[in-house]
C-alpha cells in the first residue's frame, strides 16, 4: 500500500475506488502557548492517526495505494482546548 500527495499517476492504469477520509479530535490542555511542545507532538498524533485510518480504509477497500493525500486542521466547534484533524485521500486499484 503506497501513500502519495501526488493528484495523479502519469504512466500508470487505474481507476479510483473511493474517497477516503478519517477526522480525529485531539484535546489539549494548559492552553496553546503554554504547551507549545506538547501540542505541536498531539498534532503529529493525530495526523498520523488519521492517515493510518485513511489507510485502513483503502487496505480494506482492496486499494493498492492512496492518491491527493491532503490534511486539514481545524479548531471545530471545540474552542482552543481541541483542534480536529481530517485526513483525506482516492483510493486507488491498479489494472
């Protein structure tokens, strides 16, 4: 399973399968100044979380990788103690 930014495959045959995303809510606490180390390690987590559910999905989906991996990070309806990371990414099927 391959994993790639890139929006497309140039000389290669295939045909999408799905959008796959994952969102995953991280709190935090202490404030975001205060605990700028911490927060900035929570937000690694959760993207890296949320690229393993991506990935799940499309191993589940019977994809051979994921294309136009892209992640936002927004604060939601949450406030400042929480920020929402959304993963999101084609699945792809190589014929």
């Amino acid at each position: 399973m391959f994993l790639t930014t890139e929006p497309s495959l140039s000389g290669k045959n295939y045909h999408a399968l799905k959008v796959v995303h994952s969102n995953y809510v991280q709190f935090l606490g202490g404030g975001l100044l205060v605990n700028a180390k911490k927060n900035a390690d929570a937000l690694h987590y959760a993207i890296e979380y949320a690229l393993g559910a991506v990935q799940n999905e499309a191993t589940n989906l019977g994809a051979d990788g994921v294309i136009g991996i892209h992640h936002t990070v927004s604060s939601g309806d949450m406030g400042r103690n929480a920020f929402v990371v959304t993963v999101m990414g084609t699945a792809i099927k190589f014929y």
